[in-house]
C-alpha cells in the first residue's frame, strides 16, 4: 500500500525554543513524535536524542523491516524490535542525564509507528498521542500517561471535569527519567484509506474533538490538515510547542490489497461481535487480534474433543461448525458464532465436541498469549472481567429461571 506521510512543528506563542521532535523516514517507515520536558534547553537535548535513538535501532534491523512477511513470527520480532528500541532510548536519555548536571532530571514522551509492508506497530510513553481516521471515524489509539487519566479511569475525576484540571501535565511515564520504563505496544493491519496522526499535547490539548479532528483529518491534504491543527492550536492557546505527523494509505490500491483492507475489516467485527470482546475500543480489539491466528479446516475435521483440554477460543469467520456433547447436536455455528472463551481463563475439560461441518476459515485465540495481554494491560482486563462477571450472572439468572419453571 502507498504510504504519503508529513512532518510539520511550531514553537507556539509562549516559548522562545522548541522541545518538541518529529521523525519522517519514509525509507525506513518511521514515523516519529516526542515532546521534551527539563531545565534550560534540556527538553531539547531529551526529544532528539531518544527520537534519534529509536531511529538508529530500526536502521539496524532495515533489512528485517525490508523482509518482513506480515507471518505471526515477523510479527512478534517486530513488537520485540520497538520495545527494545524504546528500552534503548530510554536508557540514553537517563544515562546522558546522570553524566551532565545541567541535563539531570531532563525526559520525553516517545510516540512512533514503525510500518512495514502493510502492518504498523506502535512504540508509546508519555502523553503524545497517535489518533487514526478509518471508515469516517476517529479513533484514539493511545492512552496518555497523565495523572489525570489514571484518576479519571479509576473514577476519581470525570472526563469534563478532566479537561480543566491543572494537574493535566504531569506525567506519570517519560522517557528518561529513570533508566527502564514501561512502554505501551500495539501491532495492526493497515486499511486503505486510513489516515493517522500523530502529535504532541501542544496540538491535542487544543484540538480534540472527535468530530471536529474527523472534518480535519478528511482533507484532501496532509499540507492542509497540518496546517489548520497547527493554526486552530495558536488560535486556541499557543502556549507550548505544536507538532504534528501524517500518514495516509492510498484508497484506490491494488484488488490484492483492496481484498487486504476488507479481510482486516471483516476480522476486526468479527471480533467486536463476541460478547466477550464487545466493551473493547478500537485499540483494544487491535490488541486482540494481534493475538489470533487464521485457521483453516476441512469437512470432518475435529477441532475439540470433549473432554480434552485444549486452550484456545474459535470465532467462525467463514464455514460452519457443529457442536455435540455425547452423540446430541447442541448448536451450529456460522459466521460471527463462537466457542471456548472459558478456555482462555479456565482449564477445565472441555464440555462438548466441536466438528467442521464444511470447510471453514476461523480466528484462533490462545489461552498463554491471551493471559500475557491481560498481565500488560490491565484496563483491558478490567474490561474482560466485568464482561465475564455480567455473562455468569446471566446464565446464573437463566439457571435459577429454569429450575423454578421445573418446581413448579
């Protein structure tokens, strides 16, 4: 897919010099946002050399990036790839800070994506933000790491009341400021079409909205679009530095990646048609889906036993399977149906058989990879679990239900 991309900063009205940083490598598919943060010109120094960083770990894997197959293998390598690059970044920042009193205590926020063929993967700490424009939709793909938003997903402060609150620059991750952190990663198809920006808090703390970044990320031009954000900032506030990058997939494309586009489209509401799964964002069933596996079968074939312990979850995305316990047939599944998602938590022997009744294509969800989601993201855990708890206290209801009907 063709790939058009821009790279565009302003100082803003307030400061005397820019902290902000921005990669556009086109060769290299990096795309690259950090905003600095320390004394004298020490944010400066903290943005471009962590942006400059993760850059020189991606060059020394270009002949991967180059290769890369879009195989679950490749996949997992290139997630790997962009936690050890912004391990590496953030490792610099601190040790140059520890060696130059006049730098000490000097950080970033790092958001990047990495895009090789048609897959992206995304690098983020801090509050930058990376936000995609798919199918007239706006959605956001990364959570800040703000004191704010952590008080605000626990409940503590409302989202209006968010907005305003003075504690809105405090950051509870950076790069830099201690030697190790914690990075948030998501690995996704690319779309035809899709649009995505990526920007600092300069930007996104003046232009939100989602209906209104809708109406700009539309724009026929990427010169356009980065022009009025970086003007409707000014406009708005202009008190920190404005930086803002582009991408946009080409929308007429090849019938290959035309049929690319659509399979993704059909596995991404697939997944949001599971009851397990339908409380997720787009990032979060991203995360999921990163995690499944395209599996194909014949008429006939058994993919569970009863009373075996297999540990995956099956969504039907084309055929049709039959599930039986003993020799009774108990449903049919057909495109969007399920089956198994206890076995991600439980392990437990399964309850009944499942057969192919024709050839069939399905999304394949394993428990081990699953539980290592749940263990590095917990607000998506939190989620699944209250979707869980409100599933058993459904069937408990349908339970007591029918043992009433069967008293009386």
């Amino acid at each position: 897919m063709q790939v058009l991309s821009l790279g565009k900063s302003d100082v803003g009205l307030v400061r005397e010099h820019n902290e902000d940083y921005y990669i556009v490598d086109e060769d290299l598919g990096l795309y690259l946002v950090c905003d600095g943060m320390g004394g004298h010109a020490a944010g400066e120094v903290a943005s471009q050399m962590a942006a400059e960083t993760v850059q020189q770990v991606l060059r020394e894997s270009k002949a991967f990036l180059k290769g890369f197959t879009g195989s679950p293998a490749d996949r997992e390598q290139l997630t790997v790839l962009v936690r050890n690059a912004v391990a590496k970044a953030c490792q610099v920042v601190f040790d140059h800070g520890q060696a130059h009193p006049a730098c000490a205590r000097m950080g970033t926020t790092l958001t990047f994506m990495v895009v090789a063929d048609n897959v992206a993967a995304v690098g983020h700490v801090g509050d930058s933000r990376l936000y995609v424009r798919r199918q007239d939709r706006v959605f956001k793909l990364t959570n800040d790491h703000t004191l704010v938003a952590e008080l605000v997903f626990s409940g503590v402060l409302s989202p209006e009341k968010a907005m305003t609150d003075p504690r809105s620059n405090i950051l509870t991750r950076a790069i830099g400021l201690q030697r190790e952190v914690r990075v948030d990663g998501l690995i996704f198809d690319l779309m035809p079409g899709d649009t995505y920006l990526l920007c600092s808090d300069g930007l996104s703390g003046s232009v939100f909205e989602p209906n209104e970044l809708n109406d700009l990320m539309s724009r026929a031009t990427l010169e356009g679009i980065a022009g009025e954000m970086i003007h409707l900032a000014r406009l708005r506030d202009g008190s920190d530095n404005i930086t803002t990058v582009l991408l946009r997939v080409a929308e007429q494309v090849s019938g290959e990646a035309q049929a690319w586009g659509e399979e993704v489209t059909l596995r991404l509401q697939i997944i949001k048609q599971v009851p397990l799964f339908q409380d997720l964002d787009l990032s979060e069933r991203m995360k999921v889906m990163s995690l499944a596996r395209i599996e194909h079968c014949e008429a006939g074939d058994l993919l569970i036993e009863q009373g075996s312990d297999s540990d995956c979850m099956y969504i039907t995305l084309e055929g049709q399977l039959v599930v039986t316990r003993g020799e009774v047939e108990i449903a049919i599944l057909n495109q969007g149906d399920h089956v198994g998602e206890m076995a991600l938590l439980s392990k437990k022997p399964r309850s009944a058989s499942v057969r192919a009744v024709e050839a069939s294509r399905l999304v394949v969800i394993d428990r081990e990879p699953f539980l290592k989601l749940l263990h590095e993201e917990p607000s998506l855990g939190i989620k699944l679990l209250l979707r869980i708890t409100q599933t058993l206290s459904d069937r408990i209801d349908e339970i007591n239900e029918q043992i009433q009907v069967f008293v009386l």
